[in-house]
C-alpha cells in the first residue's frame, strides 16, 4: 500500500470555519467508500470529533514527551548562574526560591552550568492522545495538558498514528495561528487547504498560512466561507489568491444548518445534506479530488 | 563510495524504500568501488523516533559515516538544507521502491 | 489615593469566538468613560487589533533571540556543538566548521557554552517586532511574530515585559491573548486581576471554554465569561451556563446582530459607532462591571 495522500486544513485566523471544513470533507470522501483518518491537529482547543457527530468509542494514550528543568531545593544554593543564563525567560527569582516555569524548553543549559548539581532534565507528560471511532472513520485527536508547550511535537506525533491506519487519505485540521503546531500540520503534507472569511483580518493571516506552505512546497488551495457575508470584498480575494497563483476551490455562504448541526451533535453530511452549506462544500471536495488526482 | 538509501523494512534486497525519509526505520548503507557493490549492510535508524530536527540529524549521522548521495523519498526544507550544508547529494526515488530496483536506477551491479 | 492599575486579560480557547472584538470594544468603552486605557494585542501570530481600531502603529522594537555565529578561525570542527545542541540545528561532519539550520535553532545558546574553544559568539535572530499606536482614546502595543518563526511564545513574553513598562501611567490594561489554552495564553493570564472568557453558544465554544477555563482555575484566577454571538439561531447557552456556574463565573451575554459584524468589517469599536445598540450596551454592562471591580479593589 502507498503513503497517505494528506491533506491539512488551515486558516490562520480562528472561526473562519476550518473544522466545519475539515468534518465535511471527511464525511465526503467516507460516503464515496474512500479510506480516510481525520485528524484533529487544534491541540489546545480540539473539536473535530464533535463536528463530526462525536465518537462511537474511544480510547486515550497519554504522550509522555516534553522535557522540564526541575531545581532540586535541597541542592540548590541560590547562585542565579541558571537564572543568567536561560534565554526563554523560564527562570524566575524574585524574593525567594529560584523558579521555573512553563517557559521551559527543557534545553539542560541550566543542568549543565549548575554548579552543584541541582538541576535535572525530566520528562512530562505533554498531552494526550484519542482514538475515536465515528460513523465515517477514526479520528486521531491531540490534547494538549493545558499550559504546556510542545503542541508542534504532539501534532507530529498524532500525524504519525494516523498514517498507520493506512487510509487513501489523512485529513489534518489545523489549530488556529501560524505558529508552531500549524507549522508541524502543514509539514510533509501533499495539500493545504487555506479556509478564508471576506474579511481583512482574515485575509491578511492567511497570506502568512500561504508562506508557510510555499516554504514546504506544498499544493494550495482557498475555501472562501460565509461569503455572503461581505460579497463587496470578494474581488478583493481573488486578486490576492490570483496574485499567490491559488485557485479558488470553491466558495461556501453562511447557512444556520451548519450551526444548528452543531447544536444536534450531528455531522452537517449527517444532519443537512441538501443545505446551501454543503451543496457548496461538496463541489469544492469535488473540485479538490480532481486536482489531487488530474 | 558509500551510498544510503531509506528503507520501511529491512527485508535484504526485496525492502523498500521508506515513506519518510528521517523518520525511516531503516538504512541501506551500500559501498560502492568501480560501479560494483562492495558491502551492503540494512542497519536501524536510531535518529528516527526524535523529537525535532530528526532530518538534520539523520542527515549528520549519514554524513558522519562518509555517506555522499542519500536516497529516499520527497524530503523536507530542513533535511534538504543539511544534506546541502554537509555536501551530500539527493536522490529521490518513489517510496515502495524495492532495494534491488534502486541499484538498478542508480546503475550499480552486485 | 492613586489606584493601581488592573489588568484584565481577554482569552476563551477556541479562535474566533470574537475575543479582539470584545477586547477592542471593552478598551474602547473605558476610555469612553474617561479612563486612562492600554489594549495589549498579545495574539502575535494574528494581530489584528490595529486593524480593527483603524490605528497606524510604529515600531517600537525588534525582538531578537540567540542565534549562535561561529568564528572560522577558531572553529577546530570537534563537532561538540553539533552534538549538543537540542534542536539538530547545527550540521556538520567531524573536522568540518558546522553550520546553522536557522529555522530550527531555539535558542537556547548551549553551544555557546559547550564550545571549548570559544568559537561560538552571540548572534541575533529576528523574530518578531513590537509596536505602538493609538487612536486618542486608548494606547495600544502590539506584538507580532514572523512567519514561519518558532518562538511565537518568547515574543508573547517580550511583548507582554515592553507594555508592563508602562501598565503604571494607566487606570486599565487589557490583555487581547492568543486563541488556545498553551503556555502562550498562560503567560497573559499569568498577571492577570481579572480573566475574560470569551465564548459562543455553540458546543465546540462550551467545551473549549472549559478547557480554557480549567487553565484560569489553575491559576486562580477570577473569572467572567462573555458570551458573544448570544441568540445566534440553533446554539445552545444551557451549555455554557452550566460550565459558567461550574466555575462560579458571573456571565455576561453579547447577542449576535448584523451591526455587530458591519461595524466589524468597518474597523470601527461598535460602542463609538452605534452605543445605544442592544451590542454596545451589553459591552457598556461589562465595562461597568469591570469599573466596579476597580473600584473595589
């Protein structure tokens, strides 16, 4: 069997609608008998199983993979050589114990320089990850322990267990941002669907999900939603997507089904499937298969 | 000249090339003198299962060992950047590829 | 007797509930009221606070992290930084002068330390750039990070270091915080007297509110939540109601209306534009809230 065609679904501004995206086409490509695995790459915030109708069953593992310094307060002897030294501002001394904090890298430049010893590198848990089965497929989902860093390591890491699933396609949706777990989403991917609002805003986020993804060499293409919501910008962005050399996969309006699915706990492929929403989607999903295959 | 090629399975000459290139489980590290294989060894990728910069460090460990082409699948920025930096040249070669049709490709005789 | 300063951060998880909404036009209603206000833009990764309060904002600052240089001359290609170094940023075979992978250095500076021979010197790597601005009304300082850059978190700490410069010469400091409930957010929620969640009426923005939620709680952190896009049609409040009450958090409803999103799309605070609108009062309910909070203190 080949590699997984994946195909990742981001937007840089949040709310534009990625996951209602995402959720629909893998109920797409599950209804026309394709082998899909979703995943939900929002680690701090994940909802795709939800837009999908929720999970039939599921089961966790947690991901033991990032790496704190830990002061040893019996050893330690206040020098401040550690609290010099760290660069991401993870040291804090101010009346009283030195401190670390969640801005650890767990790089060990601390453990190294202490000059007694009293700083150790250990390991702690970064998330957690879901297996869940829905009405279409599995779903992957990251949970990060809230506060952590690391959530570019656990979407990396959820990518990789999808892929042993060995579907046709692995359907990743992004976490809002342009940062670090966007970062892992886009990497190695073969497609990149760029979910934009007509608004400044939303635009202007996306050129950089744009860049990224021409830093990685990866195929793009723009959903515009809720386009009805300012038709008199919509020249706009197909200046801007016709000046990147994007096209335009398709251009979704604002329905209340979508909503209303949502509040149903059902799929919108489930709930809705005439609506205006998903009529668009669904050309938009006709329109992506034909370029990934043509 | 020793050449690497990435391996999913280390199956001798019916393995295939890895879907990954850093993360890859194995490589073929085959030494080569006069267009005829000299030594061919399937060994694990033990910088596969890292956290970050697992193709820099693959493509170090590689370099390291006197590796000057490296054969795998589409690889990465960052890979491409080290495997630059350190003087080693890319093949890219469809993953599923057998190890026998490979040195079939790079024009190599056993 | 002179008040300190209190700093109210606006997060809620998942993007695009209409935190920099809310945040813009609960700064703005202060300063309407006559308070000295700073709006802190501390969603680096999207800023678009700026925009929205149709500011034109100057850089005050480059945010720079550690990049290592190496000196040729005295590099006798040992490879121990190579070894070392964390992030597989640095590249190079034994005997070699290593390079560096830029994208994928963290900064961490370990081979600078490790370097026997002190081959290694501080370089500088630009991340991102702070700026400022105002509109006569409020003063705003924003942070924003480079495409593509890593480190989004360390500009979030930079920025948040730069603006608590100032946070004295103001009444009230709001915080517009990133989307999620990462060590990003944890920083801005870190100096908070008061958290902001924002939320929607939907069951994706309930359980993200809780997550978020459990984040505040972590830090103890006194909490309202905003219920934005209240009435949107199909959604449910009970949800969130219930999570509200859960984590004794007073509520606030901001009900979903076309002006809304027109004032929005303008680049105008609804609470200037269109303040006896049900949206803008719901907001003026909220800032007096905040004011009491204040006064109380």
């Amino acid at each position: 069997m080949g590699e997984p065609i994946e195909i990742v679904v981001a937007s840089g501004k949040g709310g534009t609608g990625k996951t209602t995206f995402s959720a629909f086409l893998i109920s797409f490509f599950a209804e026309r008998g394709i082998g899909v695995v979703g995943v939900d790459a929002d680690v701090e915030a994940p909802d795709l199983l939800l837009a999908l109708g929720g999970a039939e069953e599921e089961y966790r593992e947690d991901v033991y993979d990032s790496q704190v310094a830990v002061i040893d307060y019996d050893k330690c002897v206040s020098c401040g050589i550690c609290f010099d030294s760290c660069r991401y501002g993870a040291i804090e001394w101010r009346n009283g114990p030195i401190v670390i904090n969640e801005m650890c890298e767990g790089c060990g430049l601390c453990s190294m320089l202490c000059p007694v010893g009293a700083i150790n590198v250990k390991t702690i848990k970064t998330g957690s990850i879901v297996f869940g089965k829905t009405k279409y497929c599995d779903v992957v989902t990251g949970e990060l322990e809230v506060g952590r860093k690391h959530s570019g390591r656990l979407v990396e890491i959820i990518k990789n267990k999808a892929r042993k699933f060995d579907p046709s396609y692995v359907v990743v949706d992004a976490a809002a941002g342009t940062g670090c777990p966007v970062i892992s989403s886009i990497s190695g991917s073969d497609f990149l669907v760029v979910v934009v609002e007509p608004t400044q805003y939303s635009i202007r986020t996306a050129s950089k999900i744009v860049e990224i993804g021409k830093i990685f060499g990866v195929r793009m293409g723009v959903v515009i939603n809720k386009y009805d919501m300012n038709r008199s910008f919509l020249n706009h962005i197909y200046e801007w997507a016709s000046k990147l050399g994007i096209e335009i996969l398709g251009e979704i309006p604002f329905d209340e089904s979508v909503i209303r699915a949502y509040s149903e706990m059902r799929s919108l492929m489930d709930f809705a499937p005439d609506s205006q929403a998903a009529r668009s989607m669904r050309r938009a999903a006709e329109r992506l298969l034909v370029m990934l295959n043509g | 000249m020793k050449i690497a090629v990435a391996l999913e399975n280390n199956n001798g000459l019916d393995s295939i090339v890895a879907y990954r290139f850093a993360r890859a489980p194995f490589f073929a590290i085959i030494e080569v003198e006069n267009g005829k294989v000299k030594k061919l060894e399937i060994i694990p990728n033990s910088y596969g299962g890292g956290a970050r910069g697992v193709g820099p460090a693959v493509a170090n460990w590689l370099a390291n060992m006197g590796v000057k082409i490296v054969v795998g699948p589409h690889i990465g920025p960052n890979a491409a950047m080290a495997l630059r930096n350190l003087g080693v040249e890319f093949r890219q070669v469809s993953s599923g590829t057998r190890l026998a049709e490979v040195m079939r490709i790079l024009g190599f005789s056993m | 007797m002179v008040k300190k300063t209190m700093i109210v951060s606006v997060g809620g998880g998942k993007g695009g509930t209409g935190k920099s909404f809310i945040s813009i036009n609960i700064a703005s209603a202060l300063a309407m009221k006559g308070h000295k206000v700073l709006l802190v833009d501390a969603d680096v990764e999207s800023p678009i606070d700026h925009m929205l309060l149709s500011i034109r904002r100057e850089k005050i600052l480059d945010v720079f992290g550690f990049e290592p240089v190496i000196v040729p001359t005295l590099c006798t290609g040992c490879g121990k930084c190579v070894e070392m170094c964390p992030a597989h940023a640095l590249v190079g075979k034994k005997g070699d002068i290593p390079t560096l992978i830029s994208e994928l250095c963290e900064g961490c500076a370990i081979c600078m330390y490790v370097c026997d021979v002190k081959a290694i010197e501080e370089g500088k790597r630009r991340l991102g750039a702070i700026y400022r601005g105002s509109n006569g009304e409020l003063d705003l300082i924003q942070g924003e990070v480079n495409a593509g850059v890593k480190q989004h978190i360390y500009v979030i700490l930079y920025t948040l270091r730069e603006a608590s410069k100032v946070f004295g010469h103001y009444d009230f400091v709001i915080i517009d915080s990133a989307p999620g409930t990462g060590a990003g957010v944890w920083l801005t929620l870190r100096e908070a007297n008061l958290v902001i969640a924002v939320t929607e009426p939907t069951p994706l923005g309930a359980r993200d509110l809780e997550i978020f939620l459990n984040l505040a709680s972590k830090l103890n952190k006194d909490v309202v939540v905003v219920l934005n896009k209240s009435g949107l049609p199909g959604g449910r409040r009970e949800q969130i109601v219930r999570i509200s009450e859960k984590f004794s958090a007073k509520l606030f409803n901001v009900y979903y209306s076309y002006d809304a999103l027109r004032t929005y799309i303008d680049s105008v605070p609804i609470v200037r534009m269109l303040p006896k609108s049900k949206v803008a009062l719901s907001i003026f309910r909220i800032a007096d809230h905040i004011e009491k909070l204040y006064n109380s203190r």
